[in-house]
C-alpha cells in the first residue's frame, strides 16, 4: 500500500496533478480514522490518490463514492486503484460534480446518507456543491474542504489579483456558509488550508 501511495505522490509532482499536501496529510488521516465512517462521497478523484486513503483508513465495510469529469484523469485513477484490493470500496461517477450532486440529492435513497465529504475540486463551485450536499448529510457527518484559504487569500486583507477575485469570494462565501452547519469548523493553515467541519443536524437552521 505505502509503496502504491509513493508511486502515486510522484506520478502527481512529475504531472503537476493535484494532490493531499504533506502538510495535509496527518490531518486528514486523523479526521478519517475519528470519523470512522461507513459511507464517503469526495468530490474531486484526479489519479484516486485521497480516495485510496479513505479508503485505507476508514473501518473495512465502508464504501466511498468518488466523482471526476476529467477523462484523462479517470483512467490514471482505474490505474493506480486496480493495483490495490481496496478497490472494491470505491465507485467512480463520471461527469460534472455539480449535475451528479443534484441527481444524487433528488434520489431518496441519499437523503441523509453520507457521513463523510471531502471537497477538492473547482474551488469556485464549493458553495455550490455545499448546497446540493446538505440534503445528503448525516446528523454528525464530517466534511473536509480542501484549499479554502487559496494561496492565502482568502483570509487576507490584501486584494486578491483579477483573475482570483472570484473564487477568493466565493471561498470566503464558503466558510461562511460551514459556519451555519451546526457544529464547528476548524481550519488548519498547513498547505493550502484543509477545513475540518462538524455537521449537526440538529442544530442546523438551514
């Protein structure tokens, strides 16, 4: 497994594919294995390297729904996950994640069903994704959000350039958004900031 995992962080640094950070890398152990969750929808497979590792750290029945609208992406994924027998757990969903989400969110059998999320892909549709999850969600489920601080701007008070200043206000829209989830969000700063959210549904007002 440890040796599958480091041919994969060097296939991504030769490929410029994003990635778990090192600095990210004990926290989102950590928040998987006190989790201990049973059903996981990440958002985001790029090569199905976080996928694994949910899959390796979470309790043997769990089951992990993944989605990527990259082809390419999706056969480096096949790839690397057909190597390892914790394949099984994982079911990839091709296509954009927004439309996936809403058809998933429509289905019965999703309502309140996810006790696990971890967000990293466009960062300028967390909002979005947020909102299609929230129906999904089980009273205490975890969310994890990749990259909400953006290259540090996000919480900054230096003016983002041009090209940014979307996605930085829709991130800060984001955290504001976990704020209102019930429970508590905590933002490590390690890499590009990895945000660890508790989700109580019964204290939610949404």
């Amino acid at each position: 497994m440890q040796e599958l995992l480091r041919e994969m962080e060097n296939y991504a640094a030769a490929q410029g594919v994003p990635i778990i950070r090192a600095q990210e890398h004990e926290i989102f152990v950590r928040a998987v294995q006190a989790a201990a969750p049973q059903h996981i929808l990440e958002i985001g497979t790029a090569i199905g390297y976080s996928a694994l590792l949910l899959a390796y750290y979470s309790p043997e029945t769990a089951e992990i729904l993944t989605m990527e609208k990259d082809e390419r992406r999706m056969r480096e994924a096949a790839s690397f996950l057909g190597q390892s027998p914790l394949q099984k757990k994982i079911r990839v969903l091709p296509g954009d994640a927004g439309e996936t989400l809403a058809r998933l969110s429509a289905d019965p059998a999703y309502q309140g069903y996810f006790d696990f999320v971890f967000i990293d892909a466009a960062k300028g549709q967390y909002p979005d994704y947020l909102q299609k999850i929230l129906p999904m969600l089980a009273d205490r489920a975890v969310i994890l959000s990749d990259n909400v601080l953006f290259r540090g701007y996000v919480l900054s008070e230096e003016k983002p350039p041009r090209r940014y200043k979307t996605i930085v206000k829709r991130l800060r829209a984001y955290l504001t958004m976990l704020d209102g989830l019930g429970g508590q969000t905590k933002i490590y700063e390690n890499g590009d900031g990895l945000a660890v959210t508790a989700f109580r549904r019964n204290d939610y007002a949404g």
